[in-house]
C-alpha cells in the first residue's frame, strides 16, 4: 500500500517518508509564508475548487484513469511526455525499466502517471508558495478529490536539493536492472550548467545529439562500476523499440528537449521561489526592526538591501543562463516538443520569442528564462523584483560587462531587451523605450 504519493520530479533519490521534520526549524514554515496551511493558488488548487464546486468534471479513461482528463483541464501537451525508469516515486513496486513512470508538464504543472498505478502523482509551481503537491486516486467515481500532501512530499521537495524551499528536481543516477539507484557510485543534479554525460541516468532518452553522450537509456550490469556504463547503446536512439513496450502509454517518445526544458525550469523555479521566500523574510524582520527602534516604515537598512540583493542576484544569473554547458553538436527531439513549445510565445514585433530554440550550442536562441513570464516571477516580493530588473537593464544595456555575463553577446543582450519590451507587461523600462532602441 502506498501512504501517500507526491510527485518525484527526481531520477536518483528514493523517496523516503520517515518522520516530518519540525516545522518550526523550516523558513518556508515561518511567518509570513506558512507553507503547509498557506491556501495554494496555482493551477492545480484552481482546478481542485472548480470540481468541488461542480464547475469542472474528469472524465475517466479505461486505459489511462484520469490522467487524459487532468491533462486536458490543465492544458499539458502530450508532447512533453518523458519516461523514467529508476525507482524514484513512492509507487517504486510498479516502476522498472519495463514499466517506467511518464511525465508530463507544462510551465506551472508537472503530472506522474504509472501503470496499474493507485494515483496521478500531481505538482504545480504555486506563485508564492513554490512546489505544491497532489494525489488523485486512480478510481472511477462521481467526483473525484484532488488532495493536497505537505509533509511527506517535502522530505525530499524541500531539501537542500531544491534550494532548502518547496520544489522540483531532475536527478540522475546509476540503475541497475531493476530499477534501483546504486547510491555507491553517486548521483548528478541536473541542470543548465551539467556536463551533458553526467545528465539522465535513469530515464529514456529519444532523440539525436551527435558526439555527446549521456547516461539515458542504459542500465548497469550487477557489480559493475561507472566507468561500465554502456553510453554507446544509449546514444541518438530516435526510438525506443528494444528498450521498452511504449504500446501502454499515451506517446511513444521521451523526448531529448523536453528533458532539457525540464531540467532547466524545475531549477528556475526553485530559484525564484527561494528568492520569493527571502524577500518575504526579509520584509517581515525589516518591518519589525523598524519597528523596534522608531524608524520609517519604509526604511531600508543596508542589512536589507544586501538580502534583496543577494536573492535577486541568483535571479538573475538563473534567467541569463550564466554557467550553461555549451553543446558541441546540434540536439533533436522526436515527438514535436520543440515545434508545439515554441509555437506559444509570447513574440514580439519581430516574431522572436523567449521560447524560440538554439540546439546547436545552447538550448535557447535568446538566453532568457522564458519564466519570466510566469506568475512565479511576477509575485516576487518588491524589494526583489526592483532590484532584478535593475540588474538586468545594466547587463542587457551593455553597462555590466563581468565575466559571468560574457556569454551573452551584445546581439543577445538587445535582442533580449527588446524581446522583454514588447512582451513583459509593466516592465519598467518601457518609460524610456526610445531612448533604450536607440543605444
């Protein structure tokens, strides 16, 4: 029997659920942020009230239960869908390299599915709290109950792996045949910044990526040490045929760019949370350290400044894909991610868009985090948010030109900026646009 499920976004920790940690010792437990009683507001808790209140209805799938309903309801494509293959979830019994888990995910929501499986595993990227988490029993009912997990779920989705904030990650590991993770050997959070054979050790991989090398696909054989890892069989697989029978899932494919995407959001968003969750207590001991010695409302010590500062800094490294691994030969996907990702926009006049890919040296044609779109980035706390888009008007204008910023030629820091005018509501930029297009 499983005692609860919360989606592992996660190839390479086994999901454990001992005893809850103490929620007083937890920032994100803290006034003001209460995570565990906070009410959620993303798209998962929007649905989960419209059902309650008979405003939306699952329909049941013989095949799939209600994963094809929830996927429609949250708008989750199809396409996105990547298989992993190491016991990672809490329903580790029906997870092995013959029956993988299937993600699927958009922006704000991340879906788990398994076959025979006792829930959807379900988790979104809640604006102001960070990863949320949910179950919805795979059993035909009248109205079926989205429930929300807290404590057991942030055993792992609230660790040092996820910025010590409620979120989302992407291991990688070594698996043996079964499915296991052989811990002796080590595993990789994966990221923008991971060197592209250390990336998906336990999942599938479909798609081409010339010389390079990574760890999908493969298996290690009993006793064998990392350097046994066959990365040749694994390699430019276009198919799946001979590794796995796909004829249960929705979509053949595990798609090498939706794995890349994946990756790179699920840290953006635990970067924005953690930045949202600092700012937050930030503000809260400003406010009373004000208080305590009579001092404005609004006065800022240089105490707050340098904790505003710092979380936005990450910010902004995290947009500007500072660190990233740079591809040495040309990446292709095979089930039209690519084509349906990049199709949504936002463009600017000039049709570009944050989600526009490169696949020949870096994942993005414009390296900006296409998050910044989202309500995670927007519901950033004040204090943060001003100093973030100071910071990038100094590095995309040309003023801040420091090493961890050389990546981004003066083409991309005006096609960025100007991407960000016309497609980011209220940016404050937009008061001095004819000057700006003129520099």
């Amino acid at each position: 029997m499983i005692r609860t499920a919360c989606l592992s976004i996660v190839a390479g920790i086994l999901v454990h659920c001992g005893s809850p940690r103490v929620s007083a010792q937890l920032d994100y437990e803290q006034d003001p942020i209460h995570y565990s009683t906070a009410t959620a507001t993303d798209p998962v808790a929007r649905l989960a009230d419209r059902i309650r209140a008979g405003e939306a209805k699952l329909t049941w799938d013989a095949k799939h239960g209600y994963l094809p309903a929830m996927m429609k309801e949250l708008n989750v494509p199809l396409s996105s869908q990547v298989l992993v293959f190491s016991k990672t979830s809490l329903q580790i019994s029906r997870i092995t390299p013959r029956t993988p888990r299937a993600i699927y995910f958009n922006d704000d929501v991340y879906l788990g599915w398994v076959q025979h499986g006792e829930v959807v595993e379900i988790s979104a990227a809640d604006p102001v709290l960070g990863g949320t988490f949910y179950t919805l029993a795979q059993k035909e009912t009248e109205q079926p109950e989205i429930k929300r997990e807290t404590a057991h779920c942030l055993q792992c989705h609230g660790s040092t792996h996820t910025r010590r904030t409620p979120g989302h990650m992407v291991r990688s590991v070594y698996s043996d045949a079964g499915g296991l993770p052989v811990y002796r050997l080590g595993t990789h959070l994966n990221d923008d910044t991971s060197p592209f054979e250390e990336r998906w050790g336990g999942w599938y991989v479909t798609g081409t990526h010339g010389r390079q090398r990574h760890m999908g696909n493969t298996i290690l054989p009993k006793d064998s040490e990392s350097e046994e890892l066959d990365y040749e069989s694994g390699a430019n697989r276009k198919t799946l045929e001979g590794l796995v029978n796909t004829t249960p899932y929705q979509s053949a494919h595990s798609d090498i760019v939706a794995l890349m995407v994946l990756q790179h959001q699920t840290t953006m968003h635990n970067i924005l949370t953690a930045a949202n969750h600092s700012g937050q207590l930030t503000a809260r001991d400003s406010e009373i350290m004000n208080k305590a010695l009579e001092r404005p409302e609004d006065f800022e010590s240089e105490s707050t400044a340098r904790r505003y500062a710092s979380a936005a800094e990450k910010v902004v490294q995290g947009l500007l894909f500072c660190g990233e691994y740079r591809l040495t030969d040309p990446i292709a996907g095979t089930s039209g991610f690519s084509e349906e990702f990049a199709a949504r926009g936002p463009f600017d006049s000039q049709g570009r868009s944050l989600r526009q890919f490169d696949l020949q040296t870096r994942l993005f044609r414009y390296p900006c985090s296409f998050l910044i779109h989202t309500d995670s980035f927007k519901s950033l706390p004040p204090g943060v948010l001003k100093i973030v888009w100071r910071r990038l008007d100094e590095i995309l204008s040309g003023q801040d030109e420091s090493p961890k910023f050389a990546h981004l030629s003066s083409d991309d820091r005006r096609a960025i900026r100007e991407i960000l005018l016309e497609t980011v509501e209220g940016t404050p930029w937009s008061i001095s646009q004819a000057v700006l297009s003129n520099r």
